[in-house]
C-alpha cells in the first residue's frame, strides 16, 4: 500500500487521482485543494459570464463526496498545502474551514498547483474594480458584480484565450466591453495575417479592441493607456497571462527551470525522486522547436496525470514531447492552431527553413446553403516537407483540418502525406478534396518549383511600389471592390488578352481565393512568362488583413471597397 | 503538343482535363459527356429532393463555356463515345443533338466513364415508375415527378449510400417513404452494431424502414416483398448499387479485372499503353485487405485525375492503394467511417487478428448545452495496436474523429499514438481528451490484458443465459429502465457493497456509457475478482443496439425500458 498525495484538486490532480485508484485498490490517495471546489472545468469559466453555461454550479463536475464514493478518494477542498518536508516525507496543510494546520505523510507527493493570472502592480489599480479568471469562485464572484452594475462598461486587458472568451461572453451579455492588448494582436497562435480575421471579427461584433497600446496606469474607472486613450470600465478583468505556482516547489528546494516553471524529467518527476508535478506548473519538452517551454493546456494536463499515475505504479512510457494545439470560438468564427507558426519560429529565432501555404476553400460543398470560406495557413519545412503547423480560421469545422494537421505532425508525416490523406466526405460536411489536401497539393508544386507566391501581407507594398498585379475576377466581381491600379483581366479572357500583360515586369496574380489565379499564373508561366506570383489569400484573404489595421490606424485604403463573400 | 481525349466529363474526368491544362498550355484537350452537363456534383444530387439545394441548375458546376473561356479545355455533352479504334488512336463519337457521328484522334485517352446504377429485371418492373439517380436529368425527372404526384408513397430500393441520402431528402420533402434493403442491415460501412443507431434514427423520422428483405416482384404500384409485404408506391428510386461502366473498354478489348471493373496499373493506365481510366469503372488497391476492390467515392476519382494528368506530363508519383472513407448524414445523426470494418473482416474472411474498441462520450464539454453522445468503434491489429479502422456516429462532428483515424492509418500509426495525439480543445468543439485518445487508452489497456470487454451485441445471451450482469448506475438512473434481471450496486456503492458479489462466476458490468463500469471493473480486479468484463457500449449503446431489431422482430426487449440520453 502506497500513501499518495496530491497537491491541486483541477484537471492534473484529479485525473491522476482517478488513474491512480484505477491502478490500485489498496493506495491511500488524498488530494489538497486551497480553494473549494475539485475538478471543475476551468476552460469552460468564461461561458458562464454569457449565461452559456447557467449556473456556476454546473462548472464544478465532481464534488468530493462524489470522489470518495466512486473512487474511494479523498479530495479536501478549502486546504493549503502551506510546506513540503521532503526530509520526512510530510507536507503541512492548513484547513480553511477549521483554522487546523496539521502534518500528512506520503510515499509519493504529485504537485498539481496549476498557474496564476499575472496582476501587475500599475500604479493607480485601487481605483479600478479589478477581476481574475482562474476558478469557480473568481468567474461567479466576476459573474455576480456585473450583473449589479449600472453602466455596463467592461475592460479585459489581455489578448490571449482567457482575455478573449471573456471578452466574448460578456460582450453577449450585452456589456460595452474593451479588450486591451499590449501587442499588434490578440492570440499568438495564430500569425499577425491570420489573426486579422479574429481582430474584425471582435470589431464587428462590438468589442472595442484596442492592439498595439499599453495599459499606463488607473484612474477612477478608467483605464488609461499609453497612447493617452482613457478607456471607462466599471470592473477591469486582469487575463494578461499566468505563472506557474511554484512557490510551494522553490520553498521546498525543488529545482525550477529557467523557464520560471518546476523542472521535471521525462517521467514528470521533479528533482525530487519522489514528488512528481503536472500540469501549467512544469515545463515541457516541445517536439518542433527543440526547446523547453510552459504549455497551459488542458489536454496535455491531463496526459501528464496519466502518466505520472502510471510511473508511480511501474507502468512505462515514452515522453513525445509536445507540439500544442489549441482552439477557440471568436463569436461566429472557429479558430483553431498546432505546432509551429511564423511568429514563433521568428520570436524564437529558430534556425529554420520553411515555407507557408495559405488558401481558402469551402468549408463543404459550395452548393450546400450553408458552405462558409474556410481560412488555412500550413507551414511546412524547406526541403523536406515535412509538416511544422497548421492555422484554421472559418465559420464552420475549422478544428477538424487542424486536428488532421496535428496528427500528421505527431506522426512525422509530410506534405505529400497531405495529398494522399483519405478523409470521409459528403456534402453536408466537406469538399471531395478537402483543403488539407489542397494544401498538400500546393505545398508540394511549392517545393517542385512549380509556381510561385506573395503572402497578403506584402500587397499594400507592392501597390506602393506600383507593381503590376492583375486582378483575374469576372468584372462585375471587379467592380464590387478591387486592388487600387489592379488591371482586371478575368481568368475567362486571359488567353486573348495576354498580350496585355507586360513580359519584362514581375506579375502578380490574385482572384477571390487563389484558386483562379493559380490556374492564370501556371497558364501564364507556360506562355513564357518567368517572373509570375499568386497572392495567396487573394482579394478574400487581402480584404481581411487590410481591414482592422485600416480602421486601427486611419490610413488609405489599398482597396476601393472591400469584399468578404 | 499532344491531343488528350477524355470520356466522360464528370468528377474524374474534369478534374483530369483541369490538372492537364495547368501542366500544358499547349496540349489539345478535349473531354466527352454523354450527358448534357459536365462537372455537376454528383455527391450532392440527393439534396435536390429536400429543397436544401433549390435549384436543379445550381448541381452544375462548370458549363462548356466556362471550360472553353477559363482553361481552353472543349467540353462536348450530349456526346457520346461509341467506340475506341486502338490501332488508329481514334475514338468514334456520336453527336446526339446534330446526330452526326464522327471520329477523333488521340494522343492519350482518359476514360472517365463513371459506374451505372443496376436496374434487375424484376417481374412486373413495367408496372411501376422506376427511376435511378446518376446525374442531374435523373434527380431533374424524379424531383418533378413525385412534385406532381397525389399520393405520397415512395418506395426507394437498397440501402446504400445513395438510397438512404435520397429516402432522407424525400422524407424531409414530406413523402411516406419506404427504404427497402435487402441485406440485415443499411450502410455497409458501418458494422451492424453501430447501425442500429442510424435504423433507430430512420425509423424515428418516419422512414418505413424494411431491412433484411427482398423485392420479389412489383404490382400495380406496389413492391411486393419476399415476406409477402406488399409497399404502396407510386415511384421506386432504383438504388440497389451500381456497376463500373465498362462497356467501352471492353469492346475495345483493354484488359477488365476479375471485379468486373477496368483493369489499371499503378498510374492508372489501362492495358493500352495510351489509355487510362479513372474513378467507379476501375478497380483500385485496398491497401488494408491487400486486395483490389471497386470504389465509388468521389475523393480517390479526382486523385487518380490528378495522376493520370501528371503521369501523362512525365510527373511521377507513389501509388499508395486506398482505405476508403465515407460520411452520410442521416436525418440529425452525422456517421462516418474509415478503413476495415468488422462485417468487412468476416466478409472478406481475411486471416487478420483483430480487436475492437467501442465507447460513448461527450463530442464537447458536456456542461455546453449543445453536447451530444458520440458513439466510437475502432478496429485495431492484434497484437501490434496498428490501426485498422474506425467508425462514429452522432449529432456532433463524427467526421472530425474519423478523418483523423484515417489520417493515422495513412500513416501507419498504432493506438499507442492515439493516446499521444494532442488534438485542438476548446469547450464548444471537443473536451480536453478527446474520444480518439480515449478509443488509444482503451485499446492499450486491452491489449496491455488490464481488463475484459463484451459487447452490446452479446448482451441479449448473456441475458438469456442468466449471467450475473451488475448495472453500476445511480438508483434513480436504474430505475428509469434496465437490462431485466440485472442487479444494480451503483459505483458509489460499489466497495461497501463487494460482497453482495459472488466471485466464482464471471461478472459482467455495465452503466451509462461505460465510464463508471470501466472503473468498477478495474477496482474488483484489484478486488481479486478474476472474471470481470465490461459491457462496451453499456445501457446507451445497448439501447440503440437492441431498439429497432424489437420493433422488427417483435420480440421480447431485453430491457424494463430504453434510454437514449
């Protein structure tokens, strides 16, 4: 009989407790929580602020009466593990309940403490009614103060997942809501041309979104900014990022990363031969950049706790490493993202070759009523292929595309293993070729040389510039919104009207979604013409790069009206 | 300059033409449609019936025109190939509007001719209005015929892909339909196990759903059954299956294979040097049974298009054989599948080794108030854990999960690296582990001898036999209906109870979905229970499984009541 304790009662600790009796009938198994409730979905918090999930009750999943009954766990909530006496193989608890602080022995110790949202010290933050999303207490204690409030104004200073779903949900509950963002976007998963679906999105729905400007300080109510803007918000919700919760950990002498999260060796075990952490607290091994990092994920979590629960009872495996994927709903778009993407690699100056993909396609059949253009960013390595990232934007089953990218990814796979992908397809849910394959296809005449690309983001450049781009649309299509100087010879024409375009000059070609363009640009390149580009994204993706930065930042646009259909 | 003649102008054959122009700008390409549309979506004809794509125009994709004006490429309908000179490299064409025939040279020759739907000469099939559904004429004549029809029964022959979209689509148009299938079951792709979840959903919308007999003969508007049944009809929609379109190889004497389909090599050349066919009329490499099979889906006719256009211009290629996967919606149940199935195993009486994996979860967080059961099978090799198959049903994203099944088969990979996969999680598109890591731990634990399983098919003997069946659901949940004669010791009961159980018969457990009896099975192991299986699939499954096989059989249901939730 081992005695088991574990540190933490939310995904990691509970689902290790839960493998751990699974494994064993006899071990004595105690999980300490510091705050009330055990096993409460801390992704879903920021639903309940929209009244998606109703009452706060329902986010807590297992009670601990539930524990000990069905697993023979026991889970003490309202207890702080305050020390870990590794000498004597003790942690000290204080029960919040009872005032007690009392000793508990353990044969193994798994730390689970999760990470805490960062409240910097900005000067003037008394004068502001300032909030944090981390559990059920916080998201009901956030839920309830607004429900009160007279004026409706809201700031989230944050642009990650937690600033964004916050953000969301309460502009639904009818909330002036601002979100601030220090950087030039919100979510890093997501690469800057990417994300600007999300930050238009934001924008149309309501939100005031602010990038690119920094919280200065606090007045009464007000958030002000560096850039002098002074932002009304009757309640501030502070989601500008989490630390791991290492102080127990460091108090104890365990060793902490330089990352700032626990240090664990490929079993999750800390320095400690028997203390073992999991979860937003350690750091891991990512598979694609080669370097340690911290990984706030919930499935990762929870595939640590397995694993821990496992070694503690003999059972091997092998640590994989990560490659992190993650998803999030922007009111009426789906995002979703793994592995690498161009600014990762770039803010980790990661001494790489690759090259990207970007294409749009319908999400399903184009004649079903309700196909929606699916946005899609592959990044793959140069030579080799081999498959480093996927980004999916859309309003329809984005998740599924990056879902396929992160098992390719998982298991080594390249982009010709893209084009050979047989994924199941009838109207209702897909394309015959879906847009994985499409992006195998593309990346492959890529690699093969067999046309070339310009991103997006590099058209108000060449426009600047004056380069010669051709817009290859029908011409009522054209006349609905096109590229200022863009000539508009339609793919319908291209062979008669060839002679139009200049042979000594590089040309850029572009349609709705690239498609058109493409067949124009291989059709040019076998007339002879040798400097020929696709603007990847084409007018479709251009009009949704251009568009918040044109509103953010005042200046001309490059189109004459934009077009999002 | 080389002259390419493509026969047939649909899926396969368009998609070729389309990739042929973008490899030369030069070469004559000329593509012939018996029919007077080219490039329709043929997958999405169904949806015509139901109103969900209004117009029958809007199923056609591309018109001659458009082919001419966008890629150069003639497209000649209403033409028909009657014969191939293979001496001469000449086709003999028939023009049916001018009824001129005439000749045409080639260089290469694609035959795309497509598969025909099997119409059996069946006594009486003059005495009923008989329609079969290929192309938009078909789906045209049949939408305006029963539009125009008094009485409102249909009866829709064979159980396929094609006749269960048109019985849905026709059902939701408002007409009493019949769905006559011969074999036990509809939709082979999916084990009979599973496919009572889509006959219980049939015949819950209103189907008149009849599996497991035979068309004998036809009246007077009226199907009369091998049971004697008589079906009032005043169309029959033909769906029985359909045949590779062979005709013209044939008779110009290129090799057809034992399948009955055109024989191709690995780029799909037939056996003339210069021809090669494409999509239903070939036979394809199943690259999990080893063995050559027909294959009518949409997704492999254009990726063989493709590399028979680039084989055509000198681009080599690996043919890696097929898996086949396949998606339907049947009325508000999504169901896909991939790979091996079990019926396929036994039928193919392949010397294969082999497991399942069945489990029901949640398709999201299930506190999202749109979360639904997601019912999973995966078919794994034993003892090697690679990956061999899978099907799911449910009202969520079940393609989602079999894409990446189909993704890891692709590739090779094992269950182990589905418990590895880190797949995109936010609660309104999945939970933190996802029904694929699941199926991967499941089918470690099974393969590591960690625990036993029956299931759902086994129960009806196990119940008749008077085995000892415990229901480890919560008393309220047991009483809201049960497997007669099961004893119920909830989970939470489970270890102050144990000894209610006896040890020297085996045990088989159950509860909802299986979770909870998953853990009670592992505690009375470590119990020293040595007898123990859970019943996969538990009450949800076994009440799918046995529901509409009582109503067909009137026999006794196993169960004091179903429960579906």
């Amino acid at each position: 009989m081992k005695k088991i304790l574990i540190v933490g009662g939310v995904a990691g600790g509970a689902s290790a407790a839960a493998r751990l009796r699974r494994l064993s009938e006899e071990d004595q198994i105690i999980m300490f929580e510091k705050g009330p409730h055990v096993s409460f979905s801390n992704c879903a918090l920021p639903y309940h602020l929209s009244g998606v999930i109703e009452e706060a009750d329902k986010l807590v999943l297992m009670s601990p009466e539930k524990f000990k009954a069905q697993y023979n766990i026991e889970a003490r909530v309202s207890s702080e593990v305050l020390s870990i006496d590794r000498k004597n193989k003790e942690i000290e608890v204080k029960n919040y309940l009872t005032g007690d602080i009392y000793r508990e022995s353990y044969d193994k110790l798994i730390l689970s403490p999760g990470a805490k949202p960062i409240v910097p010290n900005i000067p003037g933050i008394d004068k502001v009614n300032v909030f944090t999303i981390r559990n059920v207490v916080d998201i009901d204690k956030l839920n309830r103060y607004v429900k009160e409030l007279e004026a409706k104004d809201i700031a989230v200073i944050g642009g990650g997942f937690i600033g964004v779903e916050a953000a969301e949900n309460l502009r639904e509950a009818g909330y002036n809501v601002s979100l601030i963002e220090a950087m030039d976007q919100i979510l890093k998963p997501f690469d800057y041309d990417m994300v600007q679906i999300l930050h238009k999105e934001m924008y149309d729905k309501g939100i005031n979104l602010i990038v690119g400007d920094k919280v200065e300080n606090f007045e009464e109510n007000k958030v002000v900014l560096n850039s002098g803007k002074k932002i009304t918000a009757k309640a501030v919700v502070m989601a500008i990022g989490v630390l791991p919760e290492i102080t127990l950990a460091k108090e104890a002498g365990l060793e902490i990363a330089q990352t700032g999260a626990i240090k664990v060796d490929s079993n999750y075990k800390t320095s400690d031969n028997d203390i073992y952490a999991v979860g937003d607290a350690i750091e891991v091994y990512n598979a694609l950049t080669h370097s340690m990092t911290k990984l706030s994920l919930a499935g990762p979590a929870l595939k640590q706790a397995r694993s821990v629960a496992n070694h503690i009872n003999g059972k091997k495996g092998i640590n994989k490493g990560y490659i992190g994927s993650s998803a999030i709903k922007v009111f009426d778009f789906n995002a979703a993202s793994t592995g690498l993407n161009e600014g990762l690699i770039k803010a980790l100056n990661m001494n790489i070759n690759y090259d990207i993909v970007r294409l749009i396609t319908n999400d399903k059949v184009g004649i079903m009523p309700d196909a929606k253009p699916l946005h899609f960013k592959l990044i793959y390595e140069v030579p080799t292929g081999k498959v480093l990232g996927a980004q999916a934007i859309g309003k329809g089953d984005v998740t599924k595309r990056v879902d396929i990218i992160a098992t390719v990814i998982k298991l080594g796979g390249t982009v010709e293993d893209l084009k050979d992908l047989e994924l199941s397809y009838a109207p209702p849910f897909s394309t015959a070729k879906d847009v994985v394959n499409y992006a195998g296809y593309i990346a492959s005449n890529l690699l093969e040389g067999d046309f070339k690309q310009v991103n997006v983001d590099k058209v108000r450049k060449l426009v600047e510039d004056k380069a010669y781009i051709v817009d290859v649309r029908e011409v009522r299509e054209f006349e609905n919104g096109h590229i200022k100087g863009a000539k508009n010879i339609p793919l319908s024409q291209l062979r008669d009207r060839v002679n139009e375009i200049p042979k000594d000059v590089p040309v850029y070609l572009h349609c709705r979604t690239g498609q058109r363009s493409y067949n124009a640009a291989l059709a040019l390149q076998n007339l002879g013409y040798n400097n020929v580009s696709n603007i990847t994204g084409s007018f479709l993706g251009l009009s949704y790069y251009e568009y918040y930065n044109d509103i953010l930042t005042g200046r001309e646009p490059i189109v004459t009206k934009y077009n999002f259909k």
